[in-house]
C-alpha cells in the first residue's frame, strides 16, 4: 500500500512510480528484471491499473524500464551495445556512430581535489578513483580521457584486475548504479605536448573537449569524465528534445 507516516500530496502515479525507482536502484529488481503485471502492482499498492500504467510509462519516458509488447515490463540492462548507442555520441562522415576500443589505462586513487569534489557534490577528505586512458578507432588514437569515480560508490573499483571498455554497464552490473543521463559541456582547446604524444597529433593542434558529468537515479552525479578529442573527420552529434 502507498499508506507512510506523512501525507503526500503528489499524484498517486509519482508515488507509484517513487516506489519503482527504489527497487530499481537498491538492486530489487536488477538489469534486466521483470516486473509484476499492472494487475499485481495496481493490488499490491492499492491503486488503479490506470495509475500503475502512467508511473510506467514516465518510467519508460525515463529510460529506466522497457516496455516488450506481449512480454511484460523490464528494468533497462545497459550492455556495452547500449551504452555506446545511448552515450557515445561520436560519428563518422557518413553518419555511423564510431565504437571505440582503449588502451593504455592507469588507475589511481587519491583524496579528491576541489574541482572533484565540486563537480560529483563529495564532502571534504573524500576519495576518488581515477582512471586515465587513451580511446582508439581502428586502431588509432584519437581521445585521451581522464574518468573520476566516487569509491563510496564504488568500493573497490580502482583495485579491478582490469577496467573494460565501456563502464556504464559495469556500474549497473555491479553496483546497481544505472545512469540515466548525461550533462556535456563541449568546448574547444589546443593540444598540450603530452597529449599530442598520446593522441600521435601535433602539438597546437586543435581539440574538441567534452566534459561530462553522469547522473544516476535519484540525480545523483557519479562520474566526472573529461574527454580530450582529436575529431580528424569525426563529429559529435547529440539528439535534443
């Protein structure tokens, strides 16, 4: 039942759907999970099948369930294939979006600096995971990034054996972290000399900077990643609605 110790005055269908997400980012219902009909919720919560089906289709809307016709209703699983299509937002000349690989990684972990902290709202003496690598296409370089991690939210994350190519899933797999969304701030800037090494580049030569805090459930920030792009007939493109 919706019954708490305070009144509510939302929509019965945001209370609803408030109940969803905290199972979904406790790890209840993991990547992948089915959930109960709206038969079953709309009994379980004492609410109307209409409410139940409007919590999930802004649910839906959120990109935290999908809806299969004939199957039933799932919690979203971000696999490496999602991850790309959904977060990566670099294109060829003829519009196909480019897959990256990389190599070269480093990991670290330290006391995060102000502008960590600032960015992914940490309090003071927390520590971060930081992991710097360089980002291929056919074998090429062509991003130097530089990704900051939370260890309260991910404990034991830098001391991994290795770190795979795309970690959004690994996020959700792992720590029942599902980001939802990304906020990039695109601007440009010229190449220092050792990025110009890593990247096989000039140095001056120009960049394409994409700073980008992730947002998991609950508009929590839990990555900061700065992306150093070389885009030598490359394009970011990103869809606005």
């Amino acid at each position: 039942m919706l019954m708490t110790d305070k009144p509510d005055a939302r929509p019965l269908y945001l209370q609803v759907r408030e109940i969803l997400t905290r199972r979904i980012s406790s790890g209840d219902l993991g990547p992948g999970a089915a959930l109960p009909s709206e038969f079953q919720l709309a009994d379980e919560l004492g609410v109307s099948q209409g409410t139940v089906r409007k919590a999930l289709d802004a649910l839906t809307q959120e990109r935290l369930v999908v809806r299969v016709q004939g199957k039933g209703t799932f919690v979203v699983e971000q696999t490496p294939e999602d991850v790309h299509f959904r977060f990566f937002n670099i294109f060829d000349g003829d519009g196909h979006r480019v897959l990256p690989d990389s190599r070269d990684t480093k990991v670290t972990s330290g006391q995060a600096t102000a502008e960590e902290r600032h960015k992914l709202q940490l309090p003071a003496k927390a520590r971060v995971c930081r992991i710097c690598r360089i980002r291929t296409v056919g074998g090429a370089p062509f991003i130097a990034e530089r990704i900051v991690l939370p260890e309260s939210i991910f404990p034991g994350i830098s001391r991994r054996p290795t770190v795979p190519n795309t970690l959004y899933d690994i996020f959700q797999s792992d720590y029942s972290i599902l980001v939802i969304r990304a906020q990039d701030a695109l601007y440009a800037k010229a190449c220092d000399a050792d990025v110009a090494r890593d990247l096989s580049v000039d140095e001056g030569a120009p960049l394409t900077v994409i700073d980008r805090v992730a947002i998991a459930i609950g508009d929590i920030p839990v990555e900061w990643r700065v992306s150093l792009c070389h885009l030598d007939g490359l394009r970011y493109i990103a869809d606005v609605e």
